[in-house]
C-alpha cells in the first residue's frame, strides 16, 4: 500500500463507508486500523489532506457523535457484520491485541479513527509545539483542517469534547488524549472553559491520574464519585496496564504540559481543572517518577511532573520529607539557581509574563477579543510590523491599539520588537542585555510594560500572574 494514488483510492472509499451512516458504517475496523497505521510519515498524509477532506470530516463526525445505548449496540453489532464478511485480507497481519479479540470491536473502531487523526495531525502539531507559537492551526496552504471549525465537527463545542474525553476515559488507547492536545493546541480558549464543566473536569482529571498510574492496577484516591464520572472509578484499565504504559505516561505529561505552558495557556489553567483533586494527581505523579524508564527521553516532560509535583506538594501543605525524593533534587537545585540570580528576579518574572503573553493568538486590541480561528480563514492573525509580538484582526483594530488609553502600544512596540528573540528562547541574558542596551533600565519604562501586559491580559480574558513561578 506504498502507492500514492492507492492510499488516496483507499482514504474515498473509507471516507464513503464511514460517512453513509455514523452507526452503521459499512468498513472492517480492523482494514480501517491498518490503514490508519500506514499513515505515520507527512508524505503519505499529505496528498490525503489536500485532496480527501471527506476522510478527516467522517473522522470527526464518527468519533463525537452523539450515541445512545441502544445505537452503540447497533453499531457494535455492524462493525461485527462487517470484519465477518472482510473478504479483503488487509489486516492479516494485524499486531495484538486486536488481532486475538481483547478490545470491544468498538473500541477496535473508534481507535482506527483516532490513529488516521493523529496520523494527519502530526505534521501540523509538530510546527505548533514550538514553545512559544504565533502559529495558526499549523498546517499548511490548502490542507485538512482549513480551519477550527472542521477540528470541532457537527455536534458543538460541549458535546464534541464530552465525546472526546468519553473515548479518553475509556483507556483502550492514547489517540484520544493525543487528538485533545492537538485541539486545546489549536483552539484553547473555545475548549478549556468546556473543560473546566462538571462532569468533563472530573472525568478529564480521573483519566489523567489513571493514565499516570498505568503500571499499577488502580490509584488509592477515594474521592471519586461515580455519579459524576458516570462510571466504576476503580475499573481496570487493561490496555494501558500492559505495554503501552510508558506511553501512557508520555501522553498524560504532555496534556499537562499543554494545559500548563501551550499556546494561549493562563498561568493558573492546571489549578482550575485540578482544584479538588490535587490529593489524586500527586500520588500518581510520583508513581510515574517511580518508572526509571518513563519520559527517559522526553526531558522536559520529565521536568514538568517534577514542576507540578512541588506545585502540587506546597499547595496541599505538605511535609519535606513526602515530597518524592527527585522533586525535591529538583527543588534545591531550581532554588540555588534563583539564590545566584537573586538581583535578577524582576527581570525574570517580566519575562516569563510577556513570554506567555506572546503565546497569545487573539487579536491583542481593546474591545475586541477576536481568537484566530473565528476568522473565516482560520489563519494566524497579522503581526505588528514593527515589534512582531502583537498580532491583529484587521488594520482598524492595530490602529485602536497604537493609540489606546491607558498603555498605548505605541509606548511598548520598539522595546518588545529588541526582546522578541530573547523571550521565545527564555535567555535571560541577552532579556537583561536587551533591558540595558535599549535604556529599558528607567522605572518607567518597565512599569509601562507591566501596564500594557495587565491592560492586553484583560482584553484576552487570561490572567498571566499566578504563575507556577517556575
């Protein structure tokens, strides 16, 4: 299946059987597990993403459509009719365990979805997970998704993600927390508030301290309230306790990473989808420390559980001696770094303000609040020509900015274009020397920078103070 024009004769045909009837869609799960598996290199989505969009739409719509009981039986009941009657042989060599029939032929399904998703979403994740990014949606020119809008699907903000976290909680799999972080990636700020609903906050926070403690049978945390998850909180997740644990982990610290650091994040996000929980989320934080092999190539995925853990550890009022013996290595040494640099601290903490206000995509003008992915190109908004730091919807709203009362951006625009570099690498060196040499030293200018980061802070409705302080 190496062919281009057989991938692309595959990918309308799939597109065709998904799409005639979200319940009774008429493809074997398993030739559709195998075709998704196929598509892990951007030259083989590619020639889908520009020319198929009927595939990544069906996608979409199969995976948050609305199901009763009763639907997901009929569906459940043609998938069956469907990998019986396969005659086409594509998934014979299909790898455990779905070959041996451990999973629900559901799940078996629902995960063949999830793997084409994240196969056409690599790419555009990849050129958005530069930290931080003005990037759009992250693709390019003319490819699936065109714009927010398609990432959603027919069913809304609130009922797309509560399908989404549904298949998360599920735990067959990590394509669906993977498919999640590319969309609170994409458009954070019309998915996170949806997050932070009970009982998707609940569920989203469960499966994150399940997804921590996949080596273990289940976590010891007996707050859950299954009326509200809406399922047995102690029930095993087979699949996740077995060879994709470490997987498991990597895409649990990553959705905290992108909670806590990703493009249009507020500093206190992972506080708010925890609050109540946090007695849950630290034991299976240091339970994923446990594993000598977990995030042993993934660093700074490594350092974010390390973060949250003595985040988490100072919040709950604990003792030293229960904090996992790493994170307090890592505490002494972030707390030496900050006694040598003691002198430095203002500059460090206006810098981490206006680095995470430069993650900011919505248009940065007073009244107007436009994120990039309302406009009808779904495009990245325009960048200030002179400091490449703020962006703006239409020309009359970056003229309403240059001259608004009371922190003009006239008045910040030439120090913010000197930063700019040093802010998206977080040197605090060449920030300090950018201060000096730019005569940013004066009191004034530097309470002129915080002005203007509290006035666009308001405007883009996040907070940037409250920070982890890390």
């Amino acid at each position: 299946m190496s062919d281009t024009h057989d991938k692309l004769r595959l990918a309308r045909t799939f597109a065709r059987a998904l799409s005639t009837d979200l319940n009774r869609p008429r493809c074997c799960p398993s030739c559709l597990l195998v075709f998704g598996s196929t598509l892990h290199d951007v030259k083989d989505t590619e020639p889908l993403r520009k020319s198929c969009y009927d595939l990544w739409d069906a996608c979409i719509a199969s995976v948050t459509a609305q199901r009763t009981d009763e639907e997901l039986y009929t569906l459940r009941e043609q998938l069956a009719q469907n990998a019986t009657e396969c005659g086409s042989g594509l998934h014979d060599g299909l790898t455990q365990p779905f070959a041996r029939g451990d999973m629900d032929i559901v799940d078996i399904f629902v995960t063949a979805l999830y793997t084409l998703l994240q196969g056409c979403l690599s790419d555009p994740w990849r050129r958005l997970s530069a930290n931080p990014s003005k990037k759009g949606l992250g693709v390019r020119s003319g490819m699936w998704p065109v714009t927010a809008d398609q990432l959603v699907g027919p069913q809304g903000e609130y009922a797309s993600l509560e399908a989404h976290v549904y298949w998360c909680c599920r735990l067959y799999s990590t394509q669906p927390v993977y498919f999640l972080i590319y969309a609170l990636v994409v458009c954070r700020d019309a998915i996170f508030p949806h997050l932070l609903r009970s009982p998707l906050r609940e569920r989203m926070v469960w499966c994150i301290v399940r997804m921590l403690h996949a080596h273990v049978s289940k976590d010891a945390f007996e707050g859950w309230d299954a009326a509200t998850l809406g399922f047995a909180p102690d029930r095993a997740p087979a699949r996740l306790c077995t060879s994709s644990e470490t997987n498991a982990v990597t895409q649990a610290a990553l959705l905290l990473n992108t909670i806590m650091y990703g493009n249009d994040a507020g500093g206190d996000d992972v506080f708010q989808l925890v609050d109540g929980y946090e007695a849950a989320l630290l034991p299976a934080i240091n339970a994923a420390l446990d594993q000598p092999a977990v995030l042993r190539k993934t660093i700074w995925l490594r350092t974010t559980l390390l973060q949250l853990a003595v985040a988490l550890h100072e919040k709950l009022g604990l003792h030293d001696e229960d904090l996992h013996p790493l994170a307090d290595d890592w505490r002494d040494a972030d707390e030496l770094t900050r006694a040598v640099t003691d002198g430095d601290e203002p500059d460090m903490s206006l810098m981490r303000d206006i680095r995470r206000l430069y993650s900011k995509r919505g248009c940065f003008a007073p009244g107007c609040g436009r994120a990039f992915y309302e406009s009808e190109s779904g495009k990245a908004f325009s960048l200030c020509a002179g400091c490449k730091f703020a962006q703006y919807c239409s020309r009359e709203c970056q003229k309403a900015d240059w001259r608004a009362n009371p922190s003009p951006h006239r008045d910040v625009c030439d120090y913010l274009g000197k930063m700019d570099k040093a802010v998206q690498t977080k040197d605090i060196e060449s920030f300090q020397r950018c201060i000096w040499d730019a005569a940013l030293g004066s009191r004034l200018i530097m309470t002129r920078l915080r002005v203007w980061i509290r006035e666009v802070d308001k405007r883009t409705g996040k907070r940037l103070d409250g920070d982890l302080d890390l």
